[in-house]
C-alpha cells in the first residue's frame, strides 16, 4: 500500500530529523536528496510530520506510527490517504470539529500535554485553549498597504481566491495559497500576522503628539523589516533607523525596502546587546521587537513543541535585558519605548517589563498580550513605555 510506505518515510524523516534547522528547510533537502517522491507524496509526508510535532511532547508511550495516524485524524479537516487505509473506521469522522474528535478518542487529558512548558507560560495565556490550538495549522495574513486596496482585492477576485477581509487592511487566507503568484509582496501587501499588525495599535496617541513635526524612530532588531514597513504605513512622518546584528538579513530589509517606495532611512549593523554598544542619536520612538522563543507562533514551526529546550527561556531573557538596557539610552525626553515579543512566558514578558520599570527610568503606558490561539493566528506580547 502506498500510505504503509509514506508512513514508513514519514517515521524515517522524524528518526533523522534532530531540529537543529527548521524542519521546513530540512524537509526540502530531504526531498531533493532523493527524487522518487512525486509532489502528491510530498505533500502528503510532509503533512504527516508536521502532525506528528503538532502533538508535542503527549503520547510518550505510543510509537511514531501510532502517534501519527491520531495525529493526523486530529489536524486534518478531509479526506486522508493514509486515515483511509490504516484506520477506515476513523476516516467518515475526519470532517469533524477538533473537539469532537478529541472526544471520539477519549483524550481529553492527553491533549494538555501538547505543550511541554505550561509552568513557563503567563498566566494571561489560556492553557488548555492554547495546548488545543497547536493541532490547527494557522492561516495566512496580508496587510494592505496603502491606497492599494481596490487592486488588491481586484486581483483576489480575478484569481478566483477565497479570503476574508477582516479590517480595513487585513486580508485572511489559506495558508496554503502562494500568494507571490497573483500580489506583489512589499509593494501591494505584507504578509504579516494578524496581531503582528496591531502590536502599533498602541502608538496611536503618538499621532497627536507628532502631527506638525517629524517623528524619529529607531527599530533596534528590525530583522528584514515588517514592523518598520508597518509603522511607515501608519505614520507618514516618520523618520526610520533600523538596525540589526546580521548583516545577511538587513540585505533583505533593502531590498524588502526598495518595494515598499521607502527610501530616506538611516541602518546599521550593530549588537545591541553588547557591553560596548553606543548610539549618539536621540529617537522620539524606538521599538525594540526582541529576539524570543518564538512561542507565540510554535503552531506555524511545530518542531518547535518537541525539540525546544526549557534553559533556552533564561538565555532570551538575559539577552533582552541586555538590549533594552541599551536601546532605552537613545530615548529623548518624553519618548516611547515600544517592546515586542512573539513569546507566551513570562520571563520573556511580564519579567522583562519588571525589569524595566525597577532598573530605567521609564513609565509603563500599557501591557498586551495579542492573543491569536482562538483566531488561526499567532500570539504576541507588546508593552509601551515612556520616558
């Protein structure tokens, strides 16, 4: 049978695999290395590991293929090759919602074990819900930039795509859909999570404060550029300077830059985390969207449920006091201090606020958890300070 044989290559891949890349990268080298498999098989192996990590840590007594077939009868919503011939009797019942299926097989209990580090998570985070949300894949996001949405939606309708626009500027789709192919990623949309795009939500008073002036902005780990793309769209008169400590990926914030018509920014490459690190600049903003678990968004990289270490949360901690105890200098007087974190614990969060209040001399305006395990979506933490 072909599904005994795309279990078996599914069990091989998840003995190899040892998490040391994301397993998205893993998977394609895997599949390159060895070209027999079609794009229906790939498609429907990689379907089946990624199941598997969905249940994280839970089952430990079951082997793989037993894990694998409850995990696939959970994450999936139609008809399954491999469900069809291993479990026909479960196969009539896929089409079920999640909590029925949890019920068919009586494990309720075993789901809280999903997620290995309930004890680390906020008390803000709603644990069984959030346990449960890992065994749903999470949707696509896009954000509309600006004076682009009647074409954007034009070509959604020219292309025959279901979406759902949810605001003003948040398009909800597939995740399986490529969207490069019918929209011009940067220029007409970002693909930007749900909450991703509101952690700004919080600026909106700044609209005030700066209406006749420029606003100064400083994004201190801006990666390749989302949330500065974002806060260009929202705030008109803003003047960025954005940073990172890799090089390789601010290549991708210029050229990510250059399609979005930004052109007038300052950059460098600089380790805000280290003892030696200065800036002579004073920001009327500077967001800080830290370097985290990534907890928040584990759904998307399910892996990370199965080979993410406990230590690790105290070592992201260390580093983003380090950084915050260093970009908090280059604030003037009476600016905001934006901190971001796509994290659920609270030494990342509620600790790290903790810390700022007790060591700078900043005023918490606000504190957030952008809750996104009911919605398909990921789960950030925002707080704004001000000096």
């Amino acid at each position: 049978m072909r599904s005994h044989s795309h279990l078996n290559t599914a069990q091989k891949i998840i003995r190899s695999y040892d998490g040391s890349i994301p397993f998205a990268a893993w998977l394609k080298h895997f599949f390159r290395s060895d070209k027999k498999y079609g794009s229906k098989d790939r498609k429907e192996i990689s379907h089946a590991c990624y199941c598997f990590y969905r249940l994280g840590k839970s089952f430990p007594d079951l082997n793989f293929e037993e894990k694998i077939l409850i995990a696939l009868f959970l994450c999936s919503n139609q008809s399954n090759k491999i469900i069809e011939e291993m479990k026909p009797g479960w196969q009539s019942l896929i089409g079920l919602p999640l909590n029925q299926k949890i019920e068919f097989l009586s494990l309720e209990n075993a789901i809280k074990n999903i997620f290995p580090l309930d004890g680390e998570l906020s008390c803000e985070i709603d644990a069984p819900a959030f346990n449960s949300s890992f065994l749903i894949q999470p949707d696509l996001f896009l954000r509309i930039r600006p004076n682009k949405k009647e074409t954007v939606l034009n070509k959604l309708k020219t292309a025959s795509v279901d979406f759902v626009l949810i605001n003003e500027d948040c398009i909800r789709l597939s995740n399986q859909l490529k969207v490069d192919e019918f929209l011009d990623l940067d220029e007409e949309v970002v693909i930007q999570d749900l909450n991703s795009q509101k952690t700004t939500d919080l600026l909106n008073r700044l609209r005030l404060q700066t209406q006749n002036s420029k606003l100064t902005c400083w994004d201190c780990c801006a990666a390749s550029g989302g949330k500065s793309i974002l806060l260009h769209d929202h705030f008109t008169n803003v003047h960025l300077t954005v940073s990172d400590v890799r090089e390789s990926i601010l290549i991708n914030l210029h050229k990510r830059f250059a399609k979005a018509g930004i052109k007038n920014y300052d950059c460098f490459v600089g380790d805000v985390s280290s003892p030696n690190f200065s800036i002579q600049k004073k920001f009327d903003l500077v967001i800080c969207d830290a370097p985290c678990s990534g907890s928040g968004t584990w759904s998307r990289t399910p892996e990370q449920l199965y080979f993410f270490k406990k230590e690790k949360i105290g070592n992201y901690a260390s580093l983003q006091k380090k950084i915050v105890s260093n970009a908090v200098k280059a604030l003037k007087k009476n600016g905001c201090f934006l901190y971001i974190t796509c994290s659920v614990f609270k030494k990342e969060n509620e600790e790290v606020v903790e810390f700022i209040k007790s060591n700078h001399s900043l005023q918490l305006i606000e504190m957030q958890y952008l809750k996104g395990y009911d919605q398909k979506a990921d789960t950030l933490f925002a707080a704004l300070f001000t000096l």
